[in-house]
C-alpha cells in the first residue's frame, strides 16, 4: 500500500508487520526500509515518525539524486546506473556530478 493513504495506524500497522516478519525469518530486525513506491508524495511525517520510532537506521525512497554528507537518512536518494561508464558512476557516486550536469553530457 501506499503510505501516505493510510492513516498512520494503518502505516504503523503494516511498517510494523513487515519489520517483525523479516524479523523472525531472518533471525535479526532489518535495519532499512525501502518506501512502496518512493515517491515524495508516497509516505508522509507520520511515515518517518513510525520508522524512527521502529528502530530503522535509514530508509530509501525512489527520488532520484545524489545524498550529501547530513543528508536525511530515513529520505534517501537512489542513483540509477544505467549505461553510464565507470568513470562517470564513480564521480556521480562523489558527488562530483549531479543529474542536471549529467543531462548535458554526450554520454
């Protein structure tokens, strides 16, 4: 589901009921979370409040970009890699290039 269309006992219900079944089949409590879908408007404040209160270290979303040191670590970003080459992934990965330079690069 989407969080963000829940209540937040619903969020609370479902984030909770995941993290305790990965729990007992795993024998440890993940650490991570990936939000359904990812987008911003996908999970709200009530969204993170639950995931920092469950335990979870950090969480993922689909928005697309590069984290900065401080970033929000229950917002993170993804970098997609595509066909980029080696050279061009790592300095993405830096930091050195983000995706508005990357647009205007022939590659």
């Amino acid at each position: 589901p989407i969080l963000s269309r829940q209540t937040p006992e619903e969020q609370e219900a479902d984030i909770l009921g995941s993290r305790d079944r990965l729990t007992e089949e795993l024998g440890a409590p993940p650490q991570t979370f990936a939000m359904p879908n990812g987008g911003r408007a996908d999970y709200d404040p009530a969204t993170l409040e639950i995931l920092q209160s469950a335990g979870f270290a950090a969480a993922c979303t689909t928005r697309r970009g590069a984290n900065a040191p401080g970033a929000e670590l229950l917002e993170l970003r993804r970098l997609g890699v595509g066909s980029d080459p080696l050279f061009m992934l790592a300095a993405r990965l830096a930091g050195l290039v983000d995706e508005g330079i990357r647009r205007w690069l022939p590659f």
